[in-house]
C-alpha cells in the first residue's frame, strides 16, 4: 500500500516537473524574441553592405539564430503543455497499472501463507 501511494506521489510530481518545464520553456521562449527585436530594430544591419558572400551567410546566421532558438523554446514548451493537457489520460494508465501491481502484490501475499 505504501508504494501505491507513493506512485500515486510521483505522478503528482510529475505534473509539477512538466508544468514548470513548459513555463520554463515559454518564459526564455519570449525573452530571447524580445531581446531579439529590440536587437533587430536598434541595430544597423545592412547585409548588402560589400561583404563576400561567405561574410554575409555568416552575418544573416548570427542574426538570425536568437530568433530560432526563441522559436524552438516556444515549441518545446507547446510539447511540455500538451503533456500536462494529457496528464489524466497518462495517470488513467497508471491507475490500472497500479491496480494489476495491487492484486498481483495480494495474490503473491496470499500464496506466500498457508
């Protein structure tokens, strides 16, 4: 029974870790494209300003990565969501495996004596 309910405790733990996870994730997410746009509007970037070739992929890619990763922190944390939105199915799931452990615990305990 006692780990039954301490199953029980990690499943709750588990909706915490992934809540915050996703926060995490959308908060960062949105300070990195902040800082990002007031970086883009304040600056002076002319990527036609006589650089090689080679000097202007690597102008456009170091501006435009802050950009990328505050895209894919968003979309881990739509990830990090959607498992908490899915957080009763998985703890349905964990119930009637929680249920199979009990009766096979109880059926192993009632064996065991004679």
């Amino acid at each position: 029974l006692r780990k039954l309910r301490r199953m029980a405790g990690e499943q709750r733990d588990q909706k915490r870790f992934y809540t915050a996870a996703a926060l995490a994730f959308l908060t960062v997410g949105l300070l990195t494209a902040s800082a990002f746009l007031i970086w883009a509007l304040v600056g002076d970037w002319d990527f036609d300003r006589g650089y090689g070739l080679l000097d202007q992929e690597l102008l456009f890619i170091g501006y435009e990565a802050p950009l990328g990763v505050a895209v894919l922190n968003v979309c881990f944390s739509l990830l990090m969501g959607l498992r908490v939105a899915l957080h009763r199915m998985y703890v349905g799931g964990c119930d009637d495996r929680n249920q199979l452990v009990a009766e096979a615990a109880s059926g192993a305990m009632g064996r065991e004596l004679p």
